[in-house]
C-alpha cells in the first residue's frame, strides 16, 4: 500500500539513527559515561540497546525532588556533581565527540544524591552522561561539523547551535554552563531566567562566587573563548 511508504522509510531512518548512536554509546567507556551493556536484535535486524540501569534516576528529577523537599544539594555535593560531569564530557570531547543535548535530565545518577541522614555527602554516587541521540562525531582534522538550527534543548542550546551552521566541542561548554545554572536552582532555567535573543542564564546572584565565575566562562556568546572542558576539571578541582 502506497501509503505505508513514507511510515516506513520514517521507521527505516529512526532505526538508522538509534543503530548510529548505538555504535557511537558502545565505543564509550568512562567512569562518567553510561556505556552500553548489548544489544537486541530481531532476525537479522538491530531493534535497540541495552544500558546500565541507573537507580537514581536523572539529575534532572533528583535535583526536583530535593527541591520539593525543601532541601538544597550541599556545596561540595554540587561542585561532585559537576566535576563528575566535567569529566565525562573532557573524555566525549576527546574523542572528538559533541554530545550537543547536555542537560541535568540527560545525565543519570548511580544512587541518591544524598544519603538517607540528609546532609551527608554520599562519596560514592555515579553520575553518568547518557543519551546520546543528538551527538556527532568530528572526522579526523575537523574542529567542527554543520548542524541544523535549534538541535538541541531550548533551554541549554548555545547561540551557534540555536542559529545553525558550524558548531565545535565549545556548543557542549555553553550547555555545562547551564547546567551549573540547574545544579544552583536545582531546576532548568525557563524563559524568564534567561536574558537577550542568545537566551543568556541569568548567572545567580547569591552563589559562590568561584561557581559563578565558571559558570560566566561557559556562557560567553563566543564560543572560541569558552573553557575546554578539561580546564573546567580543574577549576572544579579546585573547589573540592
Ligand atoms: N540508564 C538509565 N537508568 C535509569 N533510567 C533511564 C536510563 N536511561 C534512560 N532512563 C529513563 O528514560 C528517560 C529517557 O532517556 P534518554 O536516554 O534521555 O532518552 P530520550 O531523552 O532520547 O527519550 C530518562 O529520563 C529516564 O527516565
Ligand atoms: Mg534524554
């Protein structure tokens, strides 16, 4: 039937894409990465992959629940989180990877975020980088790769991606940035926490100060002055 056609080469692509970043999810191993355990196959045909479960869930929901909670992450469980983060993606962009969906909801936690006598910094949680549906790999001699307007999350988009044409590894520091912006408000910044047409993060006024000055570095509008993500480890190093 003529009208199954478009369906399927819809499916075919899909299935395309999911083998890609399978391929891509597969080569990965870092402590700050989530890897790939297989994958399924239907016949001859690839039908998905298989991750390590994370029970904690995503940072995202984690940060929300201890908002509703009434709780604020401890200082060094914030600055943990980030260079935990910071490191996973200094490993995605050595591989020339760019992970270009980089948010609180796309990195998953091996454990609570706090252990269960609240305050107390649990050593031991896993943070992971996953999801790497939107990511693109930069071939040999390449600094960066063309990608179409507005890939990625709105709220976490850098202003080269949100206009379209050349991005580098720098697109992934903008979205760090915002991320520390989540890690303080324990939430994703929405419209009105944002100024300009760059949709700029309001850089809290009341956070550490050293956390901020990151934080601003990560948001410069032009990408070749950013951080590289290794430069970030260190700086969070710092803050340990
Ligand atoms: N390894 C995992 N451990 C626990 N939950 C996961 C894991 N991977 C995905 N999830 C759940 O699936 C949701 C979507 O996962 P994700 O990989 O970000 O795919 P997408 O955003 O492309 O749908 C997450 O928000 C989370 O609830
Ligand atoms: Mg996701």
């Amino acid at each position: 039937m003529q009208a199954d056609i478009p369906r399927t080469t819809a499916a075919l692509r899909a299935l395309k894409g999911m083998q890609k970043e399978a391929l891509l999810q597969g080569s990965l191993q870092h402590p700050n990465v989530l890897g790939l355990v297989g994958a399924v196959q239907q016949g001859h045909a690839f039908a998905g992959f298989i991750m390590p479960f994370c029970q904690g869930g995503s940072l995202e929901t984690a940060l929300r629940e201890l908002s509703t909670s009434n709780t604020s992450l401890p200082l060094p469980q914030r600055v943990r989180v980030a260079l935990l983060a910071a490191r996973g993606l200094s490993y995605l962009h050595q591989r020339s990877i760019i992970h270009l969906d980089l948010k609180a909801d796309n990195i998953f936690l091996e454990g609570p975020l706090l252990t269960s006598n609240g305050a107390d910094v649990d050593e031991a949680v896993g943070v992971k980088i996953a999801d790497f549906g939107l990511s693109t790999t930069l071939q040999p001699g390449q600094t960066s790769v063309a990608v179409n307007q507005g890939r990625g999350t709105d709220s976490h988009m850098a202003p080269e991606v949100r206009r379209g044409g050349n991005v580098s590894t720098s697109a992934d520091i903008w979205s760090f940035g915002v991320l520390l912006w989540e890690l303080v408000h324990q939430r994703p910044p929405g419209p009105d926490d944002s100024t300009g047409s760059n949709r700029v993060p309001i850089v809290p006024p009341d956070c550490q100060a050293a956390w901020a000055v990151i934080m601003k570095k990560c948001l410069r509008i032009r990408a070749s002055e950013r951080p590289d993500a290794s430069q970030l480890v260190q700086e969070l190093q710092q803050l340990l």
